[in-house]
C-alpha cells in the first residue's frame, strides 16, 4: 500500500523556519522524483520544489534561496527546510512522488505564518 504521509508543519511567526517531512512507504522510492507542493486558500496549488531521482533539485523564485529540498534514500523520506518564511507561504504543504505513469500524493501538512 503506497502511504505518503508528511509531517512538520504548524504555526511560525514571520521570519521563522520549519522543517517539513514527508515519509515514503509502498514503492521504491529511490526511482521517484519528489516534489513539495503548496495550496493556499482561493489558490492555485503550486510547485514549491521538487528533487529527481538523479539527485536535481528545483524551485519556484518565491523560495529560492530560502527553501531546501532535500532526499534520504535510506530513510524513503524528503524533506523540505523552509526558512525566512513570510505570510505567503502560508498554506498547505503536499507531497507528491512520480515515476512514469505512477503519481501519489500525500495528505498535506497545514503551515500557517503569523505573529
């Protein structure tokens, strides 16, 4: 059973960091590229980074520079360092796993910004 659950979300003020998670289980992940996805409300869900399976990262210009993606191979887990957040990236955080024709999503993790 493919489950991708993330984690490490909440609530930060301004200028804040947080950690997110998103842990992998039911396909290999080794083979999948994996990305962050984020839904704001009355939004659009957008691409916020993503990391290949040839270890290739990319992101949106809002983040870049303050965001990290990263992969664990070992673990089946990536994650996602945000720092100097600001009120626009509040929203929900998504994980999303591809390979081909397959494509999961997880749950989200709810990331609120505010002082």
């Amino acid at each position: 059973q493919v489950q991708l659950v993330e984690s490490g979300g909440g609530l930060v003020q301004p200028g804040g960091s947080l950690r997110l998670s998103c842990a992998a289980s039911g396909f290999t992940f080794s083979a999948f590229d994996m990305s962050w996805y984020r839904q704001a409300p009355g939004k659009e869900r957008e691409l916020v980074a993503a990391a290949t399976s040839a270890g290739t990262t990319n992101y949106a210009a809002s983040v870049r520079g303050r965001f990290t993606i990263s992969r664990d191979n070992a673990k089946n887990t990536v994650y996602l360092q945000m720092n100097s957040l600001k009120p626009e990236d509040m929203g929900v955080y998504l994980c999303r796993a591809r390979y081909l024709s397959r494509d999961y999503w997880g749950q989200g993790t709810l990331v609120t910004v505010a002082s």
